[in-house]
C-alpha cells in the first residue's frame, strides 16, 4: 500500500528498500512474494513535485551530461517515468575478461542470464528473445551470406508499460506486507562498530520533519547517481568507507555514445524493411540492431556497439517530406511531444541547422492528408492499452537512412562525481558531475563505421555515405556525446573493495546489510540499455536476501 502518513512511525520491515524505480519495485516486489516484509521509501509523491524535484538538482556541463529533470524523477515509478521503455539485455562478451576495456565483472553472463525471464516479465517485455533470422528466406540467405563479421539477427524489445507502478499496481494495491512510504528523503546513515547499518535518517521532502528509522537489511535503489551521492555523503563521516577517497567509489561513470555521423543507402527496399517496428509473436515491440559479432570485437579490440537505420533528419525541411515535418513540429511542442516520448529521445531531435518552422509547414501542406492519415494511425498505435509502438521509421523511397549508433564507453577514473559545498534544503551535499568520454572511444565507433561499411558493400546490402571529412569524424563523435540516463559504473560491483563498492551479490564490502540495486553496479557499459539487466540482477539480489532470513 501507498503511506503517505510520513510522520508516524513505519511499520516494522525485514528490508527497507530507497527508490521506488523500476528496479526498486522490481525487487521490493519479489521479496514480497518471498514472504518477507518491506518498506520502500520514496522521496517524491505519486506525481512529480517540483519542489521535490530541485532536490537532485546538480552541477552539470550541459554539452556532456543531461539536465538533471530528465536523468532523475523524484515520484512513485522514479525514472521509468521518463524511460523509453527500451529493454533488451547486456551480451555474454560483455562479462567477458576484456583486457582493452580494462576491468573485470566478478559474474559471468549466465549468474544474470538466470534472471533474464523474471526480469522480462516485471518490466512486461515479451520474451527473453533477443535475436532471430528474419524469417524472409531471400533476405535470411543475403546477410548469411554478408559473412560472420556483423550481424543483423539482434533483436531489441520495448515494454509495453514502462511505468513501474503500473506493472506492479496489484502488489502496491493488494499485499500488506509491501508499503510505500512516499515524500521522505535519505539524508543519512547510522553505522554500529560492526560496520552494519543500524538506521537512516530521514526527512520530509517537503517539510524537512526529521525521523530516525531503524533497518535490518537496507536497500539503495535511488538511481545510479543519487545512490552514489547518499553514500559519497556517508563517507565525509569516515574517510576510508567504501574503498575511501582514491576508490572507486563515484568513479567510473558511464554512459552511452549516441549518434549520427554516415547514412545507410540500402541496396533494395526489403533490406530496409527488415528493420522497422513490428510486434512478434510475443506480443511486444522489436527491432533489429546491427552489432559486430564477438569474434570482430574481440580480433579488432573494439568496444560493444549496435547500429540501426533511422529517418533522415527530420528537422532538415529539405527531405520535402509532409510526415517527417509534422514530426518535427510535434516535436518542438514540448509539452505536447513528452506525452508520446521521453525527452531525451525529444531532445536528440534538435540541431542548431534545423530549418525554419515555415519551411516545415509548407512540407506538411504538400500533402496534409498523408500526415494526417499517419499521424492518427501512429497515435493509435503509440496509445494502445497491449502494445505500444516505441518509435516512427517512415520508409524513404531513395532507400536512404539515417545510421544510428549506441556504443559503449570505456570506464574512466577521471569521469566522476564530486560533493560540493552546497547543500539541498535537507542539507545534503549537491553534486558537481563530470561525465567525461575519451577519444578512444571516438575511435571505436568510427572503426565499426569502417568494418561496417566494407560487411555491407562486400554483400550488396548497403552502402555508407559519411557525413563529415575523415579529418573531422572523430571530432563529431565526441561533439555528439552527451549522456545521463544510464549512470552507469558509479558504484561498481568488483572482487574486492580496491576494485568495487559492492560484491558480486551487490553487498557493499564495508557494510554487510547494506546493498545497492542500480545501474551503477555495472562495471562497464557495453551496447545495450542497462535497465533490463540490472533488474535481472535486482531479482538475484532479492533471492540472495530471502535465503538469509
């Protein structure tokens, strides 16, 4: 149930769970379903308060790192709120030893794989499928015959709820042993001799009213930078906590390299269809992912990456195409476009270059009742109550795409969050975030343009037109990286306290009722959302929990 009495004292809890996202509830509801008692503590309300919201604000630069009001979402649901609902898991090279990545998963793929269909179903996307022929015997037999350096059988999927409250309403409605407090803040930690975490200090998110909570098993699950902010907090009290001051402790940050910098020209337009949105037989959305085999990425050294074809620029009014400026416009209203997609994606959607909103609406009156006809049917779709479509792949008759790339970056000492002299209203520490990517990995992403080009011209599928000079590529990818939804490796998981924060059961080394439930336990980024995948290792948590009471 959801308790917004915040200033009585809580009922008595096995595990008192911080965050309510989706891998908060994810967790908070399998331990239900164990048997045991749980408290989630969330510092937001059922809707989003702005007030509450300024609490996460940060010190950012804007060209490498996203406004905190689209990385963070203090509400019930947290941020799958903002989610686009992306789900597909992180691959078996990326448990792999990769020595030029640089650092070492204490897991290996199947410890995670093992959670792979719980995982799908807590965040209700399909199946745990994540790669298939595309079932079109000419088109099968053209990429087979491509060769074994790419492949065009990855498969992502979309959830068809992507708000963790809904999915897991029933249990929030219905179970007495699941209660939610809402509008309380984390502030801090009582720590015995022992290194157990006797209590947390609370405080109202809006009042500020103070309450001390004592906790058995406590688990972080505020999001990747909000839980290493909590404990970077924590360890002003003592400096050697969690590795201390030179560990990797809020180190490590990562995210993804998102970007365009070639088109694809597909040779035949059953090449290009292949890769739209389309519900399987598990009733969720898929699309295909272009990625490099593992044996490719591990003879040429290369970071994991996936590719797939996109519409052209739909803020360049010269595509002369009546959807895509109905697009555009729909999209430059703001609050109308984040009621169909995420503001991330909504953002990615602007460039300095676009073209001027009159050029865009004498596009659509060149054929108005074709944007209207899809405009409706594409609404239709992105609001039905089973599936939901995730995205718009308008079919260009020239067989001419955009060539979208999600790369993995290398874990970085230098990429990092600091506490600042500022505090909150609560008086916890801000944060000054310096998201940093290298030219590395720059580098690896233009080599898998290279290796890409040379699969699909060598087959007769496509070719690649680069965008920029050679001389100017690397530079256009690293100008197009900017990041903070994944918030990745912050507060990794590793053999041992020097390596990591936690152990490869998500326990902290230093405390051993204290555990952490974010993306920020993985230690590296590879080409896939990391949402998924640290449900999957949510769950394995709870089970971890269950066994020990």
């Amino acid at each position: 149930m959801i308790d917004q009495n915040r200033h009585a004292p809580p009922p008595q809890c096995d595990v008192c769970v911080v965050g309510s996202g989706p891998v908060g509830l994810a967790l908070a509801t399998r331990l239900v379903e164990r048997g045991l008692r749980v408290l989630v503590l969330e510092s937001g309300d059922v809707g989003i308060e702005p007030s509450i919201q300024a609490l996460a604000d940060a010190d950012i630069d804007p060209n490498a790192h996203d406004d905190m009001s689209i990385v963070t979402s203090r509400q019930l649901g947290g941020t799958s709120n903002l989610w686009g609902a992306r789900a597909l898991p992180f691959d078996p090279i990326d448990f792999e030893d990769r020595d030029w990545v640089g650092v070492r998963w204490p897991i290996r793929y199947d410890d995670m794989a093992a959670y792979l269909p719980a995982a799908v179903k807590v965040t209700a996307s399909g199946a745990p499928i994540y790669e298939e022929p595309f079932g079109d015997d000419h088109v099968d037999r053209v990429f087979a015959a491509a060769g074994p350096k790419f492949s065009a059988y990855a498969l992502e999927r979309w959830a068809n709820e992507q708000r963790a409250q809904v999915i897991h309403q029933e249990a929030i409605r219905d179970n007495p042993n699941l209660v939610i407090r809402t509008g309380v803040t984390v502030v801090g930690f009582h720590f015995a001799e022992n290194g157990r975490v006797e209590a947390v200090d609370v405080r109202g998110s809006k009042d500020g009213a103070a309450m001390t909570l004592p906790v058995r098993e406590l688990v972080l699950a505020a999001g990747g930078i909000e839980t290493a902010r909590l404990l970077l907090a924590a360890q002003l009290q003592a400096p050697d906590r969690f590795g201390g001051k030179e560990g990797p402790l809020g180190r490590y940050y990562q995210g993804h390299l998102v970007g365009e910098v070639a088109d694809i020209h597909f040779a035949k337009p059953e090449f290009a269809r292949v890769f739209d949105f389309r519900v399987d037989r598990y009733g969720s959305y898929v699309r295909r992912r272009i990625v490099a085999t593992p044996e490719t990425q591990r003879a040429e050294r290369l970071l994991n990456c996936a590719f797939w074809p996109v519409v052209p620029k739909i803020g360049h009014a010269g595509h002369r195409s009546a959807i895509l400026s109905m697009i555009y416009l729909t999209m430059k209203m703001g609050p109308v476009a984040r009621l169909i997609v995420a503001e991330k994606i909504r953002q990615m959607n602007f460039t300095p270059e676009d073209s001027s909103i009159t050029a865009h609406i004498v596009n659509m009156m060149r054929d108005a009742p074709a944007a209207g006809r899809f405009g409706i049917g594409f609404l239709a779709k992105r609001f039905d109550k089973k599936t939901r479509l995730p995205g718009v792949f308008v079919r260009n008759p020239s067989g001419r795409y955009g060539l979208s790339y999600h790369s993995e970056q290398l874990p970085n000492p230098l990429s990092r969050l600091k506490l600042t002299d500022r505090k909150d209203r609560l008086g916890l520490p801000r944060l000054a975030i310096d998201l940093r990517f290298l030219p590395e990995d720059a580098a690896s992403t233009l080599r898998q343009h290279a290796l890409l080009d040379e699969w699909l011209r060598a087959s007769g599928i496509a070719v690649l037109h680069h965008r920029y000079s050679e001389t100017e590529r690397t530079s256009a990818i690293l100008h197009q990286a900017r990041h903070g939804t994944h918030q990745i490796g912050l507060t990794r998981m590793g053999s041992t306290r020097r390596e990591g924060v936690v152990d490869r059961n998500c326990t902290t080394f230093d405390c051993p009722n204290l555990h952490l439930a974010t993306t920020g336990v993985l230690p590296t980024s590879g080409q896939a959302n990391p949402t998924l995948t640290s449900v999957a290792l949510a769950l394995r948590l709870a089970d971890k929990l269950s066994q020990n009471q």
